[in-house]
C-alpha cells in the first residue's frame, strides 16, 4: 500500500507542483524578462546563481554569456546555465 501511494499519489503531485512554478516563472519572465546585457557586467566576477527553489544554486565565476546561456566556472569544472531559469544573481 505505501508504495502504491508513492508511485501513484505523491510523486505525481510534486511533478505538477513543479509544473505549476515553472510556468509561474515563465509568465513572470515575460512581464520582466533579465537581458544578457545585464549580466554580461558581471564577467570575470564570482557571483551566487539561484534557478529557484527546485533548482540548484551555482557559485563560481561568470566566464561567458551567449545567447540564453551562462557559462560559469565552478570549483568542480565548467557549467553551462540556461539564463530563462534564473531568479537571482548575487555578487560576492
């Protein structure tokens, strides 16, 4: 019986929570969307990126930003972050 709840009740649920923010962000995104020019200033700088709350946050050095990408070098290598997904960016 857990497992049936698990597999068919709670793991569905939270997909869809997850659905839900998501598209809370992208409607958000659209009344104010974040340019690259904006952070492109922030080359070269150690910055704090947070993708929201079921992402990740990211601490390294901004190296490049193209198109919708933000190339970042962290202390476990390179990462590559898609810039719609972003909520903040903090400058240490």
């Amino acid at each position: 019986m857990p497992l049936f709840m698990l597999f068919f009740i709670i793991i569905p649920q939270k997909r869809e929570m997850e659905k839900g923010v998501l598209l809370k962000i992208k409607k958000r995104k659209g009344v104010a969307a974040m340019t690259n020019e904006v952070i492109k200033k922030y080359i070269g700088k150690n910055c704090k990126i947070s993708t929201g709350s079921f992402g990740t946050n990211v601490v390294g050095k901004i190296i490049d930003v193209n198109e919708n990408w933000i190339e970042v070098e962290t202390k476990k290598g390179k990462e590559l972050i898609n810039a719609d997904f972003i909520q903040n960016v903090k400058v240490n």
